[in-house]
C-alpha cells in the first residue's frame, strides 16, 4: 500500500520558515508513527508478528506491507482497516490521502522497500485523481473473490467503476464514538474541517478540487452509513 499525504509537501515548505507550521508538521509525525505503534500493541496476542503492518514514511508517502496469506489472516483485510484508521485520523487534523494498494511482490525492511508489488501501488497513487484510494487490478480481484462477501462494506465502487477504499466508513473510528452520538460528533467536526478547507483555496485549484471531492464523498457517505449530520 502506498499512501500519499495531499498538501504535505507544501507544509514543508512553510515549516521551514515558520515555527507554527513546524510544529505542525512534527504533530503529524507524531500522529502517525503512535497510531501504527498504538494499533500494532493493542492487537490481540494471538495475532502473529508477521502479519501485523510493517510501515516506512518517506517525506509525505507512508507505505504499509503485509504478508498476502498467512493462515486464516488476508492481508488485503488488514491493509484496507489501516487505510481507513489512517485516513480517519488525517481528516481529523485537515489532511486528505490519496494512495493506492496491490498485492505483488515487495521487499521490505526497517529502512527500505523495493519490488513490482510497491512500484504498481505507487503508480495508482500518482494516477488518482481525487483523494482517495484505489486497489489495483490485482487487488480488486482478490477483494471481489475472497473479502466482498465478508468485508464488502469496507469498500466501494466510485462513480468511474474503480474500487476504492471506503474511508469514511465510521467502523474504525474506535469505540468511543460508539456511545453519546460519538459518531455524529465526529463527523460533524469533518464537515466543519472540509469547508474550512474548502474556502482556504481559490475556486478551481487543484487543492480547492481535492476538498469538493472530499465534500462530495462526506455526503454519500453520511447517507450511506446512516450518520444524522447535515450534508456539506
């Protein structure tokens, strides 16, 4: 799985300058390296090491890797929740991912990761569109075989026929919002942050356009799973 940070690499650029952005951009550090080293602890001690996600940051890229199959683990499943815990913990700071996942083969170690597998998720990432995820050829007929009939509501097909990741899906928002319209909290608190977002660019930039996507996606999704907020 590669993932890419929309509007990180501009963060960089300001944080080089200025000391409020600076710590912005190590908070989103922060965030992510402790939700993988969190997640991977509060995994049950029956889950093997092998099959929990190995990760590496490179700049504003994360890339996650797991074994395909390993005894009644699919790492397709795997690498979709993760997508989507990561994805709902981006929105939650003003960030939107755009990334795409394969089953291939790939290397990787605590410092680097090479192979066919990695290269053809990095190359749907950086032909998407929109902010969002896309499985590959590959990955979509694994998904469609062996996980749609289990999982399916963890992904869905976009207007275009593409699979992708359904990252608004609020299963993996955590127990907490479970109770007291937590869920209805939380993504009120993502519409107030994509309009945020929205109105901080000009009509017709490439990030304007990333954030209507984004606002178009909040409101199939809050019909789709149900979730009484307003539409954007």
């Amino acid at each position: 799985m590669f993932l890419d940070v929309l509007g990180f690499s501009r963060l960089i650029e300001d944080a080089e300058h200025r000391p409020d952005k600076r710590d912005e951009l190590f908070g989103i550090f922060s965030v992510l390296d402790s939700h993988v080293k969190f997640d991977n602890q509060m995994l049950s001690a029956e889950v093997p090491d092998d099959v929990k996600p190995k990760y590496i940051f490179i700049s504003d890229s994360i890339i996650f890797s797991v074994p395909l199959l390993h005894g009644k683990y699919d790492g397709l499943a795997i690498v979709v929740a993760k997508t989507i815990q990561i994805a709902h913990k981006m929105l939650q700071i003003g960030y939107l991912l755009q990334g795409g996942i394969n089953i291939g083969s790939v290397w990787h170690t605590a410092s680097n990761v090479f192979g066919t597998g990695y290269i053809e998720a990095w190359r749907t990432q950086e032909s998407a569109n929109h902010p969002r995820v896309v499985l590959t050829k590959q990955a979509r007929a694994h998904w469609e075989e062996k996980l749609e009939p289990i999982i399916g509501e963890l992904c869905l097909r976009d207007t275009d026929d593409e699979l992708i990741a359904d990252t608004l899906n609020p299963y993996y928002l955590g127990a907490v919002t479970q109770i007291h319209h937590g869920i209805e909290q939380q993504f009120d608190a993502y519409r107030v942050r994509i309009r945020q977002q929205q109105e901080a660019f000009a009509p017709g930039s490439s990030p304007r356009q990333k954030w209507d996507w984004a606002a178009s996606f909040f409101n199939a999704a809050i019909t789709r799973h149900g979730v009484n907020v307003a539409p954007i």
